[in-house]
C-alpha cells in the first residue's frame, strides 16, 4: 500500500512538472502567455472539459470507454436551445432537461453493451451518429442563439478571474475524486477493471457498476453541454465535433489506464490543465486547427506507451 501511495504522489508529481513546463515553454514563446488574462481564459474554457474527463475516468476505471460524448454535448445543447429559446422556460428547467437527457443516453450506451456483452468503444460509436443526427433534428440544422439568459453560468463572478461554471466543476471533480476513492461504487469499478472474472467469483455485480458508470458520464456530459453553451451564448448543433479526443486525451495523459482498473480523478484534472494549456499555447502561436489535432493524437499515443511502460516496470 505504501508503494502504491508513493508511485501516485510520483505519478501527480510528474503531472504537475509537465505542466509546468507547458506554462514556462509557452511563457517563453509567446510574451503575452502569462498573465491573469491568459489564466483567466483557460480556467473558463475547461469546465465541460473537466465535467466530462470526470465521468469518463469512473468509465474507463471499469473498462469501458465512450467515443459519443461530443455527440452527446451537441444533443444536450440543442435541447437547451429548444427549451430556452423556443419554449422560453428558465435555465433551471434547461439544466434539468439536459442532465435528464445526458443521463439517459448514457444509460442505453451502458446497458447494450453491458447486457448485450458488446464492445463499450463499438455501442458508442453507433451513439456518436445517433446524438449527433438528434442534435441535427432538434434544431432544424440551425443555430439557436440563447444570449444572456445562459452567459452567466461562464461568465468570470466579479472581482475574480473565473465563472461559476469553473467553480461548479471542481467540486464534481472533488466528489468524482471521493466516490472512487471511498465508496463501494469506486472499488466496485476498480476491480472490475481489474479483473472482471475475479470480481465475478468474490461476488460483484460487475453489471450494475458499469451501466452506472456509463449513465453517470452520460449525465456529467449533458451538463457539460450546459456549460459550452454558457461560453458560447448560443446552442450549436455542431458542438462538441472532436470533443472525445480532447476528454480521452486528458484523461489518458492523467494516467488511467486504457485497459480499466487504474485511474484517478485527481490526476485526469491535472490531464485537463496539460491539455487545455497546450491548447492556449498552440493558439497563441497561431498554430491551425490540423496541427493541434496532429499535437493532441500525438499526446495520446505517447500517453497511451507511457501507461504500457508503467505496466511492464
């Protein structure tokens, strides 16, 4: 146990210096990186980010993975611009109704492939074309412009540099942290990951976690979706393109591992803060979309040989 403890502290360690030298590289390259500004825009632009990386560490903790979240943002959305712009209810009934949604696609990912015993990353896929041709039909292939009734939730609390959004994530990102770590739920996912045949025979209902741990992702998504609305003040059925890529790669370059039973909450939030600082740093560069899609493949792959040498040592 103490080992185990030493290799994490290590592991956050490794995380914070990476991350470090992002910020001193790119302080370096481009003067007008440092600066409460920059700070300020990064720490405003992770919350669906972090949101989603929560749930999809609880996923592949137990194995699984979801390639549809981006989707599932784009849906969500849309149902936040049809309720809030089309039907003109509040922006409590939006969240709600996004959650709700986020929650349920997430529920079906997780008992077809669960129950029907099918590949999480094969359901998913299916789902990715499913959310996105719902966000499609929900809009009409239009962008619904919500405005200031939203814009709250991302915009900085006065006389502090970030949102109520920013906030609101680190405490999910507090209490993904603690169902992992200190509840039954947690350890049921962990030796899941594991093992599912050993966590068969002790007597795990290694069903029930998985599904919930899917519905869970699902519901943290559908949030997330709120919040990239908030930043973005309006509901794009297109939101979300290429937004698992950038969930899966905070979360790998957070250490958990692609194969389940080893994965922290904490350490995806320093994944989220490496990945969103490359990022900035890209941009403020003004490297093109393809090159930081080439960067972030890259970051995986690497992500992806480090967890295999881990595993090997």
């Amino acid at each position: 146990m103490s080992r185990l403890r030493s290799g994490s502290a290590a592991d956050l360690l490794v995380l914070l210096a990476v991350w470090g030298g992002l910020i001193l590289l790119f302080g370096e390259l481009s003067s007008g990186f440092f600066g409460a500004a920059t700070l300020g825009s990064v720490a405003n632009r992770i919350p669906a980010l972090l949101l989603a990386a929560t749930g999809m560490t609880l996923l592949m903790v137990s194995g699984g993975i979801d390639l549809s979240v981006g989707s599932v943002v784009g849906f969500c959305g849309a149902a936040v611009g049809v309720v809030m712009a089309d039907w003109g209810w509040g922006l409590a009934a939006a969240i709600a109704a996004s959650v709700l949604l986020g929650t349920l696609l997430g529920g079906v990912n997780g008992v077809v492939a669960v129950k029907l015993r099918l590949p999480s990353f094969i359901v998913t896929l299916g789902m990715l074309e499913v959310a996105r041709g719902l966000a499609f039909l929900a809009t009409h292939s239009q962008t619904k412009y919500i405005g200031a009734a939203v814009e709250g939730v991302g915009t900085p609390i006065a006389g502090l540099v970030v949102s109520p959004a920013f906030l609101c994530a680190l405490m999910v990102v507090a209490a993904g942290q603690m169902l992992l770590s200190y509840t039954v739920l947690g350890r049921q996912l962990v030796a899941v990951g594991a093992n599912i045949e050993a966590a068969t025979i002790s007597g795990i209902p290694v069903d029930r976690p998985r599904i919930w741990a899917h519905a869970l992702l699902g519901g943290l998504t559908g949030l997330a979706a709120v919040f990239n609305c908030s930043r973005l003040g309006s509901a794009d059925p297109n939101a979300g393109v290429g937004f698992e890529l950038s969930v899966i790669a905070a979360v790998v370059v957070g250490g958990t591992s692609l194969l389940g039973g080893r994965g922290s909450v904490a350490k995806s939030f320093l994944g989220v803060l490496i990945v969103a600082t490359l990022e900035a740093g890209l941009v403020q560069m003004g490297a093109s979309e393809p090159i930081k899609r080439v960067i972030t493949g890259i970051v995986i792959v690497v992500a992806v040989l480090a967890d295999s040498w881990r595993r090997k040592t």
